[in-house]
C-alpha cells in the first residue's frame, strides 16, 4: 500500500497547525461559526444534529493494522468507543470534541491519515474494488490509478471549489464493485485488443435528489492519458457546471441538460489541448506507483484444500460463513474474506473499538496485514490462507465478527440518518435494526438469497437507497416520519434505479412491507436460484404493489 513522502509528511503536518490556530480562534470567540464553516469543512469536520462529527478518509479502502489500531484508539480515547465505516470507504466519529480536534488530525498524520477533502465542493476520497489486488477476475488493481487520481486532486487549486462536491470510483473488472456508474466519473479497467491497458470512462451519475445512472464517454482511454482526460472533464464541468442552485450542480445534471453527445464533443475537444502535455503519466511513474501496490509473497499451502473441507464437513456454521462470506482469490490456496458488520439487530457499518483492534490483530496474523472498507460498510481481509480460515474464524466468532450474512437481507446498508444527521427527515438505524431482527434467521436469509436493502434518512441518499433491491427512503409528511420504497434497484455492472411503487409507510409498518415484498418474491420465483433482482425484473412491479396496496397504489 501507499506510503506518504516528505512532501506527503510535510503537507499534512502543515494543514493540522493551520486547523489547531483555527479551531483556537472559533473557541475564543475570534472568528464565528458562519466564518469557521468552510474551514472546518476541508478538515472533513461536520456540525452534526448533537455534536461535531469527524469524516477521517481511506484512500480506496485500503489501510492496514497500525492505521485501524489508531482508528481504534480515536474512538476509545476521543469518541465514544466505536466508529461508524461508510459507503466512501472512510470512517466517521460522531461525538469528537471540537477542541480534541486537531490532536486527532495529529495523531491521524502519524500513521499517514487525514481528513482532508471528506467534505465540501472538491474531489472527495477516491473509492475502489474493495477485492483490489486479489479478485480473480481482475484485469489490474485499481488502486495505483485511484492513488494518481488522489495525489493529483489533493487541493488541486483549480478544483477545490468545485460547483458542487465531486466523486470518482474505479474497479479493475468487469465486475463492477465499486458502483462506478452511481458516480460522477466511473472508470473500468479494461485492455484493448492490442493487450494495451486503459479505462471505460462514465460520467455524470448520481443519486440524491435526481438519480441518474452515468454515461459512457470513452470506451478505451490508455492508462497514460488518464489524468489529462479526467482534467478535460472536471474543466468542462467547472466551467458550464450550475452554482446557482446546488440541487442542479452536479455534473449528472449537466449531463442530462445539455447531452452527452454535446458535453463529450467539449471534453474532447477540451482534451486536445491537453493529452500530449505535461499531464501524461509517463510509464516510469505508473510503475513506481504500481511498486507500492505489489501483491504479498503468497507462498503456496495446499494443505488448505483438504482441511478446509473436513472443517465445513464437522461445522455447519463455520461452512455457512464460508459459503457467504468467503470468495475466491487468484491464488487458489487463498480467499478474501469479508467481515459483515451488520450483527443481527445491530448498527450497520458500527465497530467498537474493541473490535476495531482485533480486525487489526487478525489482519496482521492471517491477511498479510492488509484490510479493506468496502462500499456496503463491511471490512475484508484481501489475502487469506484456505488453511487459516478455520482458526480466523473462530476468533471472529470470539470478536462478535463472524456474522455470516455478506449480500443477504440482513447485510444492509444504512446512514446515520436522523438519529445524528442534522440533514435526515427520519431514523435510518432503527428501521435497519428492526428488519435485521425480523429476518435474522439464518436458514430464513439463505432461502430468500442474495437481497440489498439499502435506506436512506433523507433525499441525499448517502444510504444508496436508488440502487438497493429494496430501496427505503425516509421522507417527512405532517412533521411524521414515513418510509417510501423503491424496488429494482442495483450498482453493479447492470446498474438500475429502483422505481417507487406507491405511498409511503409508517415506522411501524415498514417491515411489515418488507416482509411482504419479500413474500411476494418467494411465492413468484420460478426456483431457489431466481434472485429476487431477477425476479423483479421478469415480472416488474405489479405483482408487489397488489401485495402491498391491493393494487391501488397512490401516490407517496
């Protein structure tokens, strides 16, 4: 993984003297909170609905066991114990003093972390492959790439203040893991027919307000010309993007106002002045990138074949963790494991410190020392001996970590929403805790299979909602709470919005519906093996809203 220079070291330590006189000047009463806004704000410091939260970035997910010890020791000495991992593959603390900020940016910088560019109208945290480096079906690792797209936007003087915040996403496969085409730029590793690497270029997703699934403007970029052509982009966009109205500054408006085929004709054009420039990545310091990401020595252990099978043999519940929460690595006596944080009738995303410190330990004692964030609020150990699994396991189970429900109805993803969002219109957590209890049975969840429930407190759908198979939107009506649903949705390589099937429901009554759209799929079906995604998209809405509404559905 990546590891900061001088510069990187003298930056950083920079910014967090200039934050520490800052944050003195708000509390003497020096400058206001109106003037301290925007300065908090590209220290990743938000004013949430109780108190200060504090956005800490992961560069596409990546970190490794001393960086979670500190972020465990964040939490236990200046938080409330736990942090909250999100769907930019960072982590968040919601009850940080103001005063404890700067001491928690310092002793971020000692194991190369900041919080720069978590917030405000700038390139936020690029996000990757949370299987970067180990999937098998990986045309490269993505993360050199999202390190060259970081180290270039890092206070771009150019781009930090942007009409409106501005997100990147790149996957190395034609898998998509990373939800690239919810994103303003989605960038797929791919080779040509030469054998030549480079990039399908998306642009112009989005949820929020006014979901939009990107288009593609390039289907083969080579990887040199990749920073000039994301510079095209992000000018033509800086230039014509709204500022008037941050409801239509995002690029996925500007996009679907003017058109793809006028908007792309002005980033090529745009692009001319600039490909055969300075902004070329010359093969020399792809490579030196590329050497940061090199792979572990995976020695071979096929030993790990037969045992892990008597293991699955004499433990159904150490075969059920294996069949959900285990994949296949491109060695073949390894595998990347994720941990679910999603315990049943938990907290998404949550992990205390405790557990914070033995992700750390077992990622030093069986994953090379390596640990990813995803997207869906989960860690993975990347690189992980067949013949470790058994005694990973265990300890997981020991750390209250071996959930096995990666991709089932339980494995949901949730904001913070009004329990600590000062933006949310209602609660996202208890309605996640909430279905997570109803259908935490394990033989339950098997049977439904693979489901994405994904909820939102409010229209900025930082909870995904737009591309959950089950996407629930908590809205206000009358000063209550209400809870609308989408159905369809998804952010893989086959991206789609979910479409709102009818009026909305009360906290009381949600998972309710939801069990009753679940039971509305498993009576339609064709087999076990029909997903409720494919079953969706074969019979389309009506049968559900029937279920729901008795086929009058009215309008949310």
């Amino acid at each position: 993984m990546y590891r900061y220079d001088e510069f990187d070291h003298a930056f950083v330590a920079a910014r967090v003297n200039q934050f520490r006189d800052q944050v003195e000047r708000r509390l003497s009463g020096e400058i206001s909170e109106d003037a301290f806004k925007p300065l908090r704000l590209m220290n990743g410091v938000y004013l949430q609905l109780h108190a200060y939260m504090l956005r800490v970035a992961i560069p596409y997910g990546t970190l490794n066991g001393r960086q979670m010890r500190k972020l465990a020791h964040i939490a236990r000495v200046y938080d409330r114990g736990y942090g909250h991992f999100t769907t930019r593959q960072n982590i968040q603390y919601n009850w940080p003093k103001l005063s404890d900020m700067p001491a928690i940016l310092e002793e971020l910088a000692e194991v190369e972390m900041h919080a720069i560019q978590t917030s405000g109208n700038c390139i936020r945290n690029v996000t990757a492959d949370h299987f970067a480096g180990a999937a098998a079906d990986e045309v490269a690792d993505p993360r050199p790439y999202a390190e060259i797209l970081r180290q270039w936007s890092s206070v771009h003087p150019e781009f930090s203040f942007l009409p409106r915040k501005f997100k990147i996403a790149v996957t190395g496969s034609e898998r998509d893991r990373a939800a690239i085409q919810v994103h303003d730029i989605g960038l797929q590793l791919k080779k040509d027919e030469e054998g030549r690497l480079g990039f399908a270029v998306w642009i112009g997703g989005g949820q929020g307000r006014t979901p939009i699934l990107a288009k593609k403007v390039r289907d083969f970029l080579p990887e040199a010309d990749l920073l000039s052509y994301v510079t095209a982009i992000m000018r033509v966009y800086n230039l014509h993007g709204r500022r008037d109205n941050k409801y239509k500054a995002r690029i996925k408006i500007l996009v679907h106002e003017t058109g793809v085929e006028q908007l792309s004709a002005e980033i090529e054009a745009e692009w001319e002045h600039l490909k055969d420039g300075e902004l070329k990545l010359p093969a020399a310091d792809i490579s030196a990138i590329n050497a940061y990401f090199a792979p572990p020595a995976l020695t071979d252990r096929a030993e790990g074949w037969g045992e892990l099978a008597e293991w699955k043999k004499s433990d159904p519940s150490f075969a059920d963790w294996v069949g959900r929460n285990v994949a296949p690595h491109r060695h073949p006596d390894y595998a990347m494991v994720t941990i679910s944080l999603k315990p049943i009738g938990g907290i998404p995303g949550d992990a205390s410190a405790d557990q914070m410190d033995a992700v750390a330990r077992l990622a030093e004692e069986f994953a090379h020392d390596e640990i990813r964030v995803t997207h869906e609020q989960n860690l993975v150990l990347p690189h992980v001996a067949l013949a470790d699994l058994e005694p990973l396991y265990r300890a997981l189970v020991a750390d209250g970590l071996a959930t096995a429900n990666a991709g089932l109805i339980t494995d949901i993803i949730a904001c913070p929403g009004l329990d600590y969002c000062a933006l949310a219109n209602a609660r996202s957590i208890p309605v996640a805790q909430d279905i997570s209890n109803r259908f935490g049975d394990p033989a339950r969840q098997a049977d439904i299979g693979d489901l994405k429930i994904k909820i939102s407190g409010c229209i900025n759908a930082c909870g995904h909602h737009h591309v959950g198979h089950i996407g629930i939107l908590g809205v206000e009506k009358k000063g209550a709470e209400l809870y609308q649903i989408s159905l369809g949705g998804s952010g893989d390589e086959k991206a789609s919005i979910g479409e709102i099937i009818g009026r909305g429901f009360e906290p009381e009554r949600i998972t309710d519906a939801v069990e009753t759209i679940v039971d509305t799929y498993l009576e339609s079906r064709t087999s076990a093996e029909e997903t409720f995604l494919e079953c969706y998209r074969r019979i389309g809405a009506g049968p559900f809203k029937t279920a729901l509404y008795g086929g009058a559905a009215e309008a949310a």
